[in-house]
C-alpha cells in the first residue's frame, strides 16, 4: 500500500509535469490536426472535424496524462493519445452534430476505432454509409498515426484483446446513443441487457457510462510500453478500468452536463438516478470502487492521482455551481480527502487561466 503522503507528493510532481511539459505537446499535435483539417476535404468533414478540434481539446489534454506513467517516452505517446482521442471526439460530431441518425452509418465510422488499435488488420471504409465521404484522407491518417505508435509498444500483444473489447464497446455505445430519441432507448437496453450478469452491482445506464470512457485504452497502451508487462497485470488493469475508473469517468462527465442535457433533448445517464442523493450516493460508490481499484495496479501513485485528477478536473466546472449540483460537489469533495479538494483548487486556477 502507498502511503498517502507518497501518493500526494507523487501526484503533485505529476500535475505539475502534466501542466508544464504535456500541454503544450497536446497544442503541438492539435495544430497539426487542425491544419490539416483546414486543408483537406470537402467543406462538411473539414468543419467538423475543426469543431471537434476546438470543442473538444480538453479530452486529449485529459488523456495525454498517460504520457507521463513511468519509463514512457512522453511524446510519441501524446501523438498516439491525441489522434486516438481525435478519432473519438471527430466521430462524436459527425453521429451527433450532422443531422444524420443513421445506425449502418454509425457503426461503419467507428470501425476506425478498433482500426486504430489493430495495426494487423486491413483500413476499413469508414464514410461507406455516410453521405459525406471526402475527407482528404483525415480520418485515415488519423488512424495510421494510432497503428504506427503502437508498433513501438513491446508488450502490445498482451493488453490488446482487452484494448479491442474496449474500444468496441465505445463503437457499440457510440452507435446507439446517437440514435433517434424515439428508438435509442430500447436499442441500447438490447444491446446492454446481455452484459449485466457480468458486473453486478451497476446498473445499465451505468455500463453504458463504462463504456464511453477512452481512459481504460490509454491505460492499457501505456502499460503495454513495459516489456515486462505480465498477462495478469494486464487482465488486472482492464477489470479495474471497466467498469469502475472508466464509469467514474464518464458518469462525472454528464453529472456536469445533466441540467444542459435536459434542456436540449439530450441522452444523459445521471438523468436515469431517482433524485440528487441517488446520484450522490451513487458517484460516491464509483469514486470509491476506482480508488480501490487504483490500488490494486503497478504504478499506483500514478493511477490513484489520475483518479483523484478526473475529482478535481470534472467538479471545478463552472457547471457544477447550480445549489444542487454544488451540493453533490461539495460532499464529494469532502469525503475524498484534502489531497483531491487541492487538486480542484489548482483545476480552478488553471480554468481561470483559461488553460483547461
């Protein structure tokens, strides 16, 4: 076990690293994503795929703290974090931002993200349902950028079912969720239903949250630049990834947006808790569940700071200001201990600097 002041001193070190070094590789490789977007394909594509850039910076900024797990070249990794997370965030747009609902459609895109983790299978067609197809070749590149990065990583070949289990059940949620409001209720509940006797003790709104993570890939990718990664440490960071740091994740990521959701209409899984002390009794078993987890892996001073980071990036929005959702900051805040509620000051320091 990893004394407390260990992991505190540890995560400060991290954090500031994360800040001075990270960031500003994470500005790098945006910028070439970006000009490239600008200057390729056809005008829908090159838009989104802008948006998604500018929108969305803070997921790779987020995941980009796996370039710093131990013995990592810093980076090559951010490059592999960035343009996995783009192909997340450039999708994302493309299903929910194009008025497009269209589930062939949907499913065909997201074969880039099992493309990108399996350099041993051929490049799909990725626009073949979609009605916008020029693209200038972004997505493509964007997944060969992914394949030849994890050519590097000795230990690939022991964390990539699991890597492929994952990003596959992004694809699945990503498929649904986007979905016509009418029909994406009953489809996803069809495709979860079958996968709860496996986790018991969550619910499928929760799975589903699981699901939606990229975090538990990162993980598994920076574990796998170690050529003495075991079978069993791999096995063991994928059940402690899914589902509890990859729900603690997501489910942070709608509480913030839940009232925003409501009001347009959108699919939030905190919306499915009965009241505000479910959904606080709820994340407070989900922060505990991932801090557990977090002890149970190599390098736990690293994942625990992650962990206690998503606390302080997510509760620091200026979303969670509204009394209820201040409420349900508040306490878990408190219960986590003194080391996340001063990673929350620094997040808020670091929004006031318009640097998250």
């Amino acid at each position: 076990m990893v004394s407390s002041l260990t992991t505190s001193t540890s995560g400060l070190i991290l954090l500031i690293r994360f800040v001075r070094e990270v960031f500003p590789l994470v500005d790098k490789e945006l910028a070439c994503w970006q000009g490239y977007a600008a200057t390729h394909g056809m005008r829908e594509l090159s838009e989104q795929a802008l948006a998604s850039i500018r929108t969305k910076k803070f997921h790779c900024q987020g995941g980009s703290v796996y370039s710093l797990y131990k013995g990592m070249p810093t980076g090559d990794f951010v490059r592999l974090v960035v343009a996995l997370q783009t192909i997340s965030d450039y999708l994302d747009n493309l299903c929910d931002r194009a008025g497009i609902a269209d589930e062939a459609a949907f499913r065909q895109l997201h074969l880039a993200m099992t493309d990108a983790l399996d350099p041993d299978r051929p490049l799909s067609d990725y626009y073949a349902a979609y009605p916008y197809k020029d693209d200038g070749g972004y997505l493509q590149t964007l997944v060969t950028t992914c394949r030849r990065e994890i050519a590097k990583l000795p230990s690939y070949y022991l964390v990539k079912p699991e890597a492929l289990r994952q990003a596959g059940l992004y694809s699945e949620l990503q498929t649904y969720k986007h979905l016509d409001p009418l029909v994406r209720e009953q489809k996803m509940l069809t495709w979860i239903n079958p996968h709860l006797p496996h986790y018991p003790g969550i619910t499928a709104w929760e799975f589903a949250a699981a699901t939606g993570s990229t975090l538990g890939l990162f993980m598994l990718c920076a574990a796998a630049h170690n050529p003495n990664l075991t079978a069993s440490e791999a096995e063991t960071i994928g059940h402690a990834y899914f589902p509890w740091i990859n729900g603690l994740h997501i489910l942070l990521d709608y509480f913030i947006d839940e009232a925003e959701d409501r009001q347009g209409g959108d699919l939030n899984f905190v919306s499915y808790y009965g009241s505000s002390q479910e959904t606080l009794s709820r994340l407070t078993l989900f922060v505990h569940q991932a801090r557990s987890q977090a002890n149970s892996l190599p390098e736990t001073a690293f994942v625990r700071t992650v962990v206690d980071g998503l606390l302080a990036m997510y509760l620091s929005d200026p979303k969670t200001a509204p009394p209820t959702e201040r409420a349900i900051r508040d306490s878990l805040l408190h219960s986590a201990g003194w080391y996340p509620r001063l990673m929350y000051g620094l997040c808020r320091l670091l929004r006031k600097r318009h640097m998250l």
